[in-house]
C-alpha cells in the first residue's frame, strides 16, 4: 500500500512520498525496517521522539508524532495526538480483518466475559477467537500469551492473522490503558460490553473519574455508529455508562437483575454450578450454568448479551451457557486436598474481586474458607489495605503471601496489607503459604488462592535486574496437595 492512501486515512497529503511503498509499522525504532511507518511517541518513561533519527536511518519513510517533533529525511505525518493517528493509519494497513468484532471493558471480568463469548459463538457454529489477558485463543483452542491489550501493532497484525485464517468473530479486552493510549483503535466493532467499575490502576489513572473516563471510550469513541452497548446493569457504575452509550447514540443491551433486555430473576447455587431463570424478549429459561459464583453469573451473561447483540440465536445461545467451560485461573479447581478440601485458583488482585471471588465460594462452603493472597509490587499501593480487609471480612483463615513484589520490598508490601487484615497470618514465600493452606484445610473448607490466577511466573526486580521465577498457582497447589498427601500416607 502506497503512503499517501494511508496518510489520508488522517486527511493528510504525503507529497512527493506519497507514492513511496509502505512495507509495515513499528514502535520500537529497532524494529524498524526499511518502508516502515514509526510511531514516535512521549511516554511515562521513554520518550519515542527521541529515537525519530534511528528510525529514519533505518528505513522508516514517515513517522507520526506530534507537530512540535524534529523529522528530517521522512515525511513527518503530524498529529497532537499521534497515537491515535497512528493507530488510524495502521488500521487501513492491516486488513482483511474479522467482520464481527466485539469489544469488552470493565474493572473485574474482562477475561471470562471475552472466552466465554467466543465459546457461544464457537457453540453456534463460528469460527471464533478472543483476545486478551490469557494472550490469543483461537477456533482450535489453542493459546498464545500476551498483554490484557497488546501494542497496536501487535494487535492489528493478530486480527488480520486471524481473519485469514478464517475467523470470522472475535472478542477483545479492552484495558483502561489501552483505551486510553488509543491500543485498539481504527477496527470495525460492532458491540462493546461494560462489566462493572472499581479501585484499580490509580498509580495510571489520576483518580477513579479519570479511570471510568477511560474506560468510557469504548462507547464514546470506538464501538460503531449504530452499534450496541452491552451493560451490567447490577453495578454502581451502570447508570453513568448507560447514559454514555445512550448519548452516543447506541443500541443499549442491558443484562442482570436490573436489565430490561436480559433479566436475570433466579439465581440457585447447585452442587456443580448454578441454576438460573433468565427472561428475554418476554420468554423465560431455565439455565443449568456449570460455573460457581455470582460474579461468573455476570461474566456468562454478558457474554450471552454479547452473543445476542451481534446476531446469534437466542436458543443456541442460552443452549451454550449450560456448556460452558471454566476459564483459565478464574475460581479454577487446582486440586483436592486428602481432607477433601477442594482448591480453588483465582485472578482477583483488586478489593471487589477478591471479595467477588469469596462471595462465590461462600456459598460452597460448609467448614472454614482460607484465602492465600498477596499483592503486586509497583503498582496502586492505596489497594493494599482494603484488599486485606476485604479478605478478612468474608474468609476463616487469611495467610498474606508474596504476589510480584517487582521493585518494592516484599515485606513492606506484605505490612500494607496486613494493616487492613486484622488477624491475618503471614508466610512470605508463596509456595509455603499454599502448603500451610492445603495443610491446614479439613474436609468441609475450602482453599482459595487470589491473585496471580493464570500467570506462570513471579516478578521479582525491576528493569536490568528484573527476574521471572517460574510459578504456577495450580501447579504448585497440586504439588503441594501431593506432596503433603504422600508425607501423610509414609
């Protein structure tokens, strides 16, 4: 593709380059290759402006940054917010792209709703993948790692990998940071969902207007003219984005106990799942969904919404919440210990999840709930406290435990929680923390283990001494559920 047609994807002329052949995009100036566009922009740490001569000795033919930035030897597509204009130059580059797209943001629930999305589609007979946290998962079940919203290289070069491999439906997560660093832009999407709102990233976002405002950019911004606005309607935040997608013009789909398109009227654990009486279109059905907890009730939903908003049938749809299948690191079974005590592995790291995730299993439990948790280095400190607090409050045991201490002094993270945890126990390495769990459960407790959910690894340092330890929650529960196992039968 020629440099002008997509330099006119922002109304600008190329000039004399205009018909100067563009061979892909990058970022990262040593990515760089010649015939290449580079996206020059000023960020928290690295500012990319810095790298525009690199770039151009390396081949770049334009570089889109702000008019204030030095180009020489390039074409300077100048744009005061050029990571959107890149993003929109990008977008016409990479085609073709799937022709259904949706798009999911929220605090909690982004991951599962996105799966479990795909998995309707994929019940209904579509070629269908989501992308996000877990990486990419497509129509084979197969899985590749990645950012919640990978760069917008990245991401566009993934769609259009997908759309020839004969994707034809796709669900994405889109982040606060990548909303708002314009990471998903420029693709035709044709819903977007809102899960629910709480404290998180406030180390990124100014305060929680800023946060929600982020978010927010999903319907006000990226979601199609005349496309649909899937929403939550149970959380505190729901009225605020109501009034968004509705300002925007947008068809509202509004699920939960309060929604008036999918309302859900009873809700009944069971031993395997949870029974559900749901009302659409003035029809009621009777749902045997096989997950546990409340807050998956929200996740299937909105992900059936999603499903229904962009055309599948209504009686394949609410066929395939009875088949779904439990997401990797959400509320996941790890292991049963020789008590009995089942192990559950989740990814909550904020207050409302991990106290979401205890809700959950609270039903389930007829003995004592144990929560092993710890939180993340560099990262929102003011969370630390009330995610303690929340774990004392719904569980009979808390033992607080290293997460990815990254920079910081894993004691000192490990203090802050302990303010809000009254009573708490403390076992810094993590692995002995779940031992002393599994080793303390009894046959009617339950065991959860909140925070690193799918991760295979523990951060520890930070840039030139930054260390990935490989850990895996599920795996080192079922380790530790053997090996205490064997200790007891020697």
């Amino acid at each position: 593709m020629k440099l002008a047609q997509l330099a006119a994807a922002i109304g600008q002329d190329a000039g004399a380059a205009g018909e100067s052949r563009v061979t892909g995009f990058a970022i990262d100036h040593r990515k760089v290759a010649p015939g290449n566009i580079f996206g020059a922009f000023q960020g928290v740490k690295v500012n990319g402006e810095d790298y525009i001569s690199a770039a151009v000795a390396s081949g770049a033919v334009a570089v889109v940054a702000r008019p204030e930035a030095q180009v020489v030897g390039a074409v300077h597509l100048a744009d005061p917010l050029p990571r959107r204009a890149f993003a929109r130059i990008a977008a016409r580059f990479f085609t073709p792209v799937p022709e259904t797209i949706v798009a999911v943001t929220g605090t909690n629930g982004k991951t599962s709703t996105v799966e479990m999305t795909r998995q309707i589609w994929r019940m209904c007979g579509c070629r269908a993948a989501s992308i996000g946290t877990l990486g990419v998962t497509t129509p084979d079940e197969s899985v590749s790692t990645g950012l919640t919203t990978p760069d917008i290289v990245t991401f566009l070069s993934n769609m259009t990998g997908l759309a020839r491999e004969g994707v034809t439906h796709v669900a994405y997560e889109a982040s606060s940071h990548g909303l708002a660093q314009y990471r998903n832009e420029g693709l035709p999407v044709r819903a977007g969902a809102f899960t629910n709102l709480s404290r998180d990233h406030l180390d990124y976002h100014a305060d929680m207007e800023d946060y929600f405002a982020a978010k927010m950019r999903l319907f006000s911004e990226i979601v199609d003219d005349g496309g649909a606005a899937v929403i939550w309607a149970d959380d505190a935040w729901s009225a605020r984005a109501i009034e968004v997608a509705s300002a925007r013009g947008l068809s509202l789909f509004t699920v939960g106990e309060a929604g008036d398109q999918l309302r859900l009227i009873t809700r009944k654990p069971s031993q395997l799942g949870q029974e559900l009486e749901i009302v659409y279109e003035d029809n009621s059905y009777k749902v045997r969904l096989p997950l546990i907890g409340a807050y998956q009730v929200a996740n299937a939903l909105v992900s059936a919404g999603l499903a229904l908003a962009t055309g599948s049938p209504v009686a394949q749809v609410m066929d395939a919440l009875g088949r779904l299948q439990p997401v990797r690191g959400r509320l996941e079974r790890a292991a049963i210990a020789q008590s009995g005590a089942p192990v559950y592995v989740d990814y909550a790291h904020t207050p409302d999840a991990l106290e979401a995730a205890i809700a959950a299993l609270r039903p389930h439990v007829t003995g004592r709930l144990i929560t092993v948790f710890g939180a993340g280095g560099d990262r929102d400190t003011g969370k630390r406290a009330p995610m303690g607090a929340a774990a004392v409050a719904g569980s009979d045991m808390v033992i607080v435990t290293d997460d990815n201490p990254r920079g910081e002094d894993p004691a000192a993270i490990r203090a802050a929680i302990l303010q809000g945890a009254a009573g708490a126990q403390e076992i810094g390495d993590r692995r002995q923390a779940i031992a002393a769990a599994i080793a303390a459960a009894g046959a009617d407790d339950i065991v959860l283990i909140a925070g690193k959910g799918h991760e295979q690894g523990q951060i520890v340092g930070t840039g030139d001494n930054m260390r990935v330890l490989a850990f895996d929650d599920v795996t080192v529960a079922r380790e530790c559920a053997a090996q205490l196992a064997g200790a007891a039968g020697q």
